[in-house]
C-alpha cells in the first residue's frame, strides 16, 4: 500500500507542471505602462512641445511693454502682466527652451563623464583606479551649487551653454561613486571572467558585457543630474548670476521679487513660473520613480504571479492557499500518517 501511495504522489507531481498554466511572457512594455512613468514622460512630452513651439506660440516680445500694467490673469493676458505692461505667459513660454536646454545638455555631459570615471575606476585596479577614485573624491565634496555661482560669476558671458557645462563639470561626482560600485560587482561576475579567459580585449568587455548591465543605474543618474541642472539654472537666473535678458523661470521669479510682486498682490507674476518649475521637476522625479520599480523587483507594486502571489512593497510575495486549504492538509496528513501506520 506504501509502494501505491509513493507512486500516486510521483504521478501527481509529474501531473502538475503538465496542469500549470504555462509561464507569463515577460511585459516589454511594463516601463511605459507604469502609471508613474506615463504621467511623467506626458508632462515632460508637453514642455518639450512648448520649447520646440514657443517661438511661434508666442508671437509678441516677451519683454515688449505695454499700457496694461499689472493686469490681472484674463482672455487677452492668460498669465497676467508685469508693472511694465509684459505678457507674463510669453515670457513663460520663451524661458522653457532655456531650462530645457540647460538641463539636458548638463545631465548628457555630467552622465557621459560618470561613466567614463565611474566604470574605468571600477573595472581597472591599481594606480589608475587610485587615481580616478581620488579625482570622484575631490569633486564629490566640493560644494556643487556655491562653486557653480563662483564660476559663472567670474565668467564673461553666461550664457545657458555656459551654464550648461559649468553644472556638469560639478554634478558628474556622485554618479561616478554609484558606477563605480556597480562595476567593481559586475567584473567579478562568471560572464566577465569567461570573456576575459577568452582574451577579450578591455574596450570589448566594458561596452558589451558592463555597460548593458548599467543601463538602468545610467538612465537614473541622467534624470537625477537633470533635476539638478534645471534647479541649478533657475537658481542662477534668480539671485541674479545668470544673464537676466535670456528669458527663463528663474528670470521670471528674479524680476518678480525685485519689483516687490508678492507685496503688491501681483501673484500672477510669480506663480505660473513657480508651478511650472513644480511640474517640472515633478514630471522628472516620476520617470526617475519608474526607472527604479523597472530595474528592482521589490519595488515593483500589483504585479499578479502564478498562484495568486501578488508582489508588495517591502512584503515577500506568498502565494494564498485556497479556500478549505487547511482541510486539505490535514485530510493529507491524516493519510499519511494512515499509510505509514499500515506500513
């Protein structure tokens, strides 16, 4: 009777990967379908078609005066005016170019210079990682921002190209460390190892075994350098370093707070400009939210797995048994310890 029980269970063992239902193909798009990422990337699209189209969405001068002085948000003056008579919402329009210039031009050389730092410190040894983990050092605790405001102010023209490069010569630093680390644990991995026992050449093995594996971490440092860019750049415009004739949010904000906005109940000077900056940064903080649940699984939230498993955050995943599950075991145990006893 033992020998029939052994081989029932056998052929139900055997029977259940034939009953399963077949494995979920992985979701290609599941970056793009993730709620986060779409609202981000939707608000990032439309401040892009704004600094594409703002010249022509824009017809007038944005520092054109006028005759309507400090005129309240209306058909004719969506975002209001300024003391001086100028089209709030022009001005709006024309700086978003700017800021998204700045950012992405910084985050694109910032990101270039981490990874070039970052994995050959980490896939080198001796001197020259020594050397490169002293230069990331150096720049890592030299204050970002105050040295920016030092560099551009001793400059002649600062211009958003300018700009753009001094920020990505200060924020390359951080993401260099994080590449670094991510490197040193992907060289000791099998895949690596076998490319090297088969004489791969450095260059080879960097760009086609550990730069794919670093997509990801690249792709959030870039969003994360361009949050900083975009901040940085308005920062500048606002306490006057930059050059305040290109129009831009921090120029905005600057001629509002010197013209005493916020006391004369102006608030239509400095609020459209303030909430675009939110947005903003809110559109990039979401992508950059998307990257992360995309690249770790344990972020991942609402994910249905085979047998009813969902995946939480900061909770293991565990499959529920149904219902009347517990009267099966005990009826399973029950016949077990029957057979054993008949043995």
């Amino acid at each position: 009777m033992a020998v029939q029980a052994s081989e029932s269970a056998a052929a139900s063992t055997a029977a259940t990967p034939a009953t399963a239902p077949p494995a979920a193909r992985r979701d290609r798009l599941r970056f793009l379908r993730n709620g986060r990422t779409a609202t981000g990337l939707a608000i990032l699209g439309l401040f892009v078609l704004l600094a594409v189209a703002g010249q022509w969405l824009a017809p007038h001068d944005p520092s054109a005066m006028s005759d309507d002085v400090l005129q309240p948000p209306s058909w004719e003056h969506p975002f209001g005016t300024t003391q001086t008579g100028q089209d709030i919402f022009f001005q709006v329009l024309v700086g978003t170019r700017g800021v998204l210039v700045v950012g992405f031009v910084a985050g694109f050389f910032a990101t270039l210079l981490s990874v070039v730092v970052g994995v050959s410190s980490g896939f080198l040894s001796g001197v020259g990682d020594e050397v490169l983990s002293a230069l990331t050092n150096i720049f890592l605790v030299l204050p970002g921002l105050p040295l920016i405001i030092i560099v551009a102010g001793f400059l002649p023209d600062s211009g958003d190209m300018i700009i753009a490069v001094v920020i990505s010569l200060t924020a390359w630093a951080w993401g260099a460390r994080v590449l670094r680390a991510q490197t040193m644990s992907l060289r000791a991995r099998d895949y690596v190892q076998a490319a090297r026992a088969t004489d791969e050449s450095t260059w080879r093995i960097t760009v086609f075994e550990i730069l794919p594996n670093l997509t990801a971490v690249i792709a959030s440092g870039f969003v994360g350098t361009v949050v900083f860019a975009v901040l940085s750049e308005i920062t500048l415009a606002f306490i006057g370093v930059a050059d305040i004739s290109h129009w831009n949010r921090g120029t905005i904000l600057f001629w509002a707070q010197s013209n005493q906005a916020l006391g004369q109940g102006a608030w239509w000077w400095f609020v459209p400009a303030g909430l675009c900056i939110a947005l903003l940064g809110t559109a990039l903080t979401l992508i950059n939210f998307g990257i992360d649940e995309f690249v770790n699984p344990r972020l991942r939230t609402a994910v249905r797995v085979r047998g009813g498993a969902r995946m939480r955050v900061g909770f293991t995943p565990v499959a529920r048994a149904p219902r009347g599950g517990a009267k099966t075991a005990r009826e399973a145990g029950g016949a077990r310890e029957t057979e054993e006893s008949t043995v």
